[in-house]
C-alpha cells in the first residue's frame, strides 16, 4: 500500500523515542532502512536496520557518514530528519551558548544530515524528505533557542519543496505537539504529575504518542501523499486548532 517495500529510507535521530517508533514501522512496511544517531549504544535493538554513529553537528563527518551510506545501500529513497535536542525552556535559560547549540543540532544539523544526500536523491529521480519539526516552530511553548531552529525546518522544507520539485523532490515537515519520549524525563524528576496537566492543553484531552508522529512520516515518505509538498503538518492532538483549557475552564465549555 504504502510502496516502500525493498526501498531504502535513512532515519536520523533513530534511537530516540519517536526515532525507534520510525524505524520500527519502515521496517513493517518493508523498507531497507539505515538508522543513523550520535551514539553506538542508542541504536541497539533496532532489528534488521543497518546502523551508523556519526555527530550531526561536524558536517565534515556527516557529509562522510552519507556518502559511506549511498555507497552501501544505494541512494535513498526517502530521508527522515528527526534528530532533535532542547534544555534552555525559558529566554532565562537561552544564554549565548545554549542558543548556539541547539541551533546547532536542530537546524544547521538537520541541514547537514539532508544537503549530502540532496544531489544522489536528485540523480536518482527524486524522493521524499521529511523534516521532524515542532509545534513550537509554529506557535511559541516555550524553548526560544529550539523553537526558531524549527520554524527554521519548516523554512528549510518549503525551499526544498519550491526549489526541487521540479526534479521530483518533495519535502514537507511534521510538528509534533508534546509527544512522551525521554526528552521529558528531566521535567518529570522534577514534577512527576506534569503530563496530566499537559493533556488538559490538548483538544484530544491527551498527547500524540511516538507511534502516531511514525504514522504521519510513512504516509508522508510514500506514494500515497504523492501531492503534498513544502507543508508544515501539525501532529498535536489538536493544540494548534485552539487553547481548550480556556474554553474549559474561562468559557465553561
């Protein structure tokens, strides 16, 4: 259905909790996927996907690590850029240096992990990249440093889109709203109840789960969304369509 049987699809940020979710389900459909992060020990108990360890922020290595990449199992067909990184949740927190790193692994990474596989996927006929943003990228909850490297991405996917799809790139971004991964495990040391008061936020009364966030990527990276390109697409449980928390509890709806 999703035609992506034999076809092989590069997943970065692939030991994180959406990461796994991704691999595991391009897996399912039959995709000969290459899981790539930052450490060797991330990417333990991913199957049958081949692995590779390289740090997104030295474009030196990355473009190395790609090149290394299509030379073994062929050009892809489809590119996930899904490694993100974020500490500084306050503009108190933003100093100088913190803005600098997750710039770093959030935008200008991304951008080293897509540009080296950008011409083969080209030479190749095209495919589909797809670009793991934030709901901070299109509203502010918070993280200033993290959320304009997103709204970056979501740049980034509509000049790929404009300016490729001519030679049969698409590029579209997805903007997960809280999803439960380890990225919240610092903030729930800290408050054990958070999540319950999250979900009050969320018109769906819950948050995605990495699982659905791999749903909208598949669909994404296949055939089947054919005509979507240069889209920022919110998975979020509906907290872009509106605050329902003020509905609730202002309104009394």
């Amino acid at each position: 259905m999703f035609d992506l049987a034999g076809r092989h699809v590069v997943i970065s940020g692939a030991g994180g909790g959406i990461g796994r979710a991704l691999v595991r389900l391009f897996l399912d459909v039959g995709a000969r996927v290459t899981a790539c992060d930052r450490e060797a020990a991330l990417l333990h108990g991913l199957g049958q996907a081949e692995t590779t360890v390289f740090e997104l922020t030295d474009r030196a290595a990355t473009r190395d690590a790609l090149a290394a990449i299509i030379a073994r199992s062929g050009t892809p067909a489809a590119v996930i850029a899904n490694a993100g990184f974020s500490r500084a949740e306050l503009m108190d927190d933003t100093t100088p240096e913190a803005f600098d790193s997750e710039i770093a692994v959030n935008l200008t990474g991304t951008y080293n992990f897509v540009a080296p596989v950008l011409q083969p996927m080209i030479a190749a006929g095209g495919g589909s990249i797809v670009l793991v943003s934030s709901v901070n990228g299109l509203a502010h909850f918070g993280n200033p440093a993290y959320s304009a490297a997103k709204a970056g991405l979501n740049a980034f996917a509509r000049a790929l889109a404009v300016e490729h799809g001519r030679h049969g790139i698409r590029a579209n971004a997805i903007c997960p709203g809280s999803v439960r991964t380890p990225a919240w495990d610092h903030r729930l040391e800290k408050r054990p109840d958070l999540l319950e008061e999250v979900e009050k936020h969320y018109p769906l009364g819950r948050i995605v789960t990495p699982e659905e966030v791999a749903h909208t990527a598949l669909f994404l990276a296949s055939p089947l969304s054919s005509g979507i390109t240069g889209v920022s697409l919110a998975v979020d449980g509906g907290l872009t369509a509106g605050n329902r928390r003020f509905v609730a509890e202002i309104l009394g709806g």
